[in-house]
C-alpha cells in the first residue's frame, strides 16, 4: 500500500544478514549490562580490583568486619582472606550471605589460625553444605578463640549437625551456635 506515492515502511539500509551481525569486539547477552566492549569489561575489572586491593589494606585495621551480601563468591573470600589473617584486632567479621560454597570454607582456616583475637564468624546464607560445614568443624575442634558460629541458612543437613556435634565434644569455646533454616531432620527417632 502507497500514501502519496511512497511506502509507509521504510526499506532496510542494510541486507537482513548484516543487521543480525553483532558488532566486532562486543559481548552480546540478554542481561542487562552485559552488552559491553571488552576493553569496557577490562577496564572496570581492573578498577574493581584495585578497589578491593584498597579494602584489603584497610581491612587489616578493623575490629568489627561486616562483608555480608556482597556476593563476592569463592574467589573473593580467596583474596579478603590475607588480609583479614594480617588483622589481629578483629572480634567479628561477618561473611554472610556471599556465595560461598565448601571449597571456600576451607580457606577460613588461614584467618583462624592467625587471628586470636576473633571470637564471632558469620558464614549464614551461604550454600555451604554438609562438606562445608564438616571442614568448618575440622578447623575449629582445636580453635580456642570463636565463641560465636552463625551458619543459619547454609544448606547443611544431618551429616553437617553431626559433624558440629562432635566437634563441640573437643571444642570447650564456642558457646553460640546459631543453626536455624537449615536441612537437619529434628524429629526424634527411635
């Protein structure tokens, strides 16, 4: 159909097999924000680390250390760790709620053996699972400073419940545990 002598709609300047060609250099997604130069992507990567590698210097100062929802994963706890190990002044640190997984939970041990002087971990939130929560328990049977454990929401069922309750047999500190919102069967059994 014409009005006044001209197509109402306008052709392609392009062939249809050009348009669908994503530009070179650039990253295509569906998510928001994702559609980023990499030099872009670099970039910002780069300001993120240097930023952490900031707070990790500040971090070896802090009595009180609150990371929660930061979703910094694994990789994160990997590199915060060093720090926090250097921090002899720190009595809580919170670690809630950032993606930490069982392979993660095996570096707390480098915060623990060198920091007396924390006596309140909060790993809650995170999907750290039975293995999690039984290295967890290996490295704080023989732990005389935690006195405070958070783990609620962490994805841990009966064989994780165990493994705390045979650590607590050994382990004459820890006074607090808070295990709400996890997998453990509470019904007694006979």
């Amino acid at each position: 159909m014409e009005i006044g002598g001209e197509n109402p709609v306008p052709k392609p300047s392009k062939s249809i097999t050009e348009e669908n060609k994503p530009a070179q250099g650039v990253k295509w997604s569906f998510a928001a924000g994702t559609n980023l130069l990499s030099s872009f992507g670099a970039k910002v990567e780069r300001k993120f680390r240097l930023k952490l590698n900031d707070f990790a210097k500040e971090l070896r100062t802090f009595r009180s250390v609150d990371m929660s929802g930061r979703n910094f994963g694994d990789e994160g706890l990997f590199f915060l760790v060093e720090s926090l190990a250097c921090n002899q002044t720190a009595e809580e640190v919170s670690f809630a709620a950032n993606r930490i997984t069982a392979e993660g939970i095996k570096v707390v041990d480098g915060i623990l053996q060198s920091n007396i002087a924390l006596k309140s971990l909060n790993l809650s939130g995170n999907s750290i699972g039975d293995e999690g929560v039984k290295s967890l328990c290996d490295i704080l049977v023989d732990n005389s400073g935690i006195q405070k454990l958070q783990l609620s929401g962490s994805s841990f069922g009966d064989e994780g419940a165990k493994a705390i309750a045979e650590m607590l047999k050994k382990n004459s500190t820890l006074h607090v545990i808070e295990l709400n919102n996890n997998l453990i069967d509470y019904s007694m059994k006979s």
